[in-house]
C-alpha cells in the first residue's frame, strides 16, 4: 500500500488542480466579486457566507428538479 501511495500522490494534485478548474470555471465572475466584498464594512459575513454558497446549492436543486422531472414524466 505504500508503494502504490508514492506512485498515486505525486498525480492526484495535477489531476485535482484541472478537475477543480473544469468545476469553478463557469462561476468564477460571480466567486471575484464575492471576494471583492468580503471585508467591507456595509457587507455582512453572514451575507458572505451565503452567496459563496449560493451558485452550488440553486445548480444543485436545479439538477435535482430536472432529474426529478424526468423520473416522474417517465414513470
């Protein structure tokens, strides 16, 4: 197992570093303004916290909707 470890980790993080791009490409205009609020004065953190979320959890329900859909309309 640990020979099999030095072969595996040296190209897990190239792996990840491309599969995390693929993944925040498509919002990464919304996750710079994020950033550029974080810190302000008149922008709570809750609120922060919140939109930093936001693009994963309305993607995912709207997966979730389609797919839901398709099952029911198939049935």
């Amino acid at each position: 197992m640990v020979a099999n470890a030095f072969v595996w980790l040296p190209t897990f993080p190239d792996l990840w570093y491309d599969l995390r791009s693929l993944i925040y490409g498509p919002f990464r205009p919304y996750f710079d303004y994020t950033v550029s609020t974080l810190g302000r004065a008149d922008f709570p953190y809750s609120v922060y916290t919140v939109m930093t979320q936001a693009p994963f959890v309305v993607v995912s329900l709207v997966i979730l909707g389609l797919s839901l859909r398709r099952l029911l309309r198939g049935s």
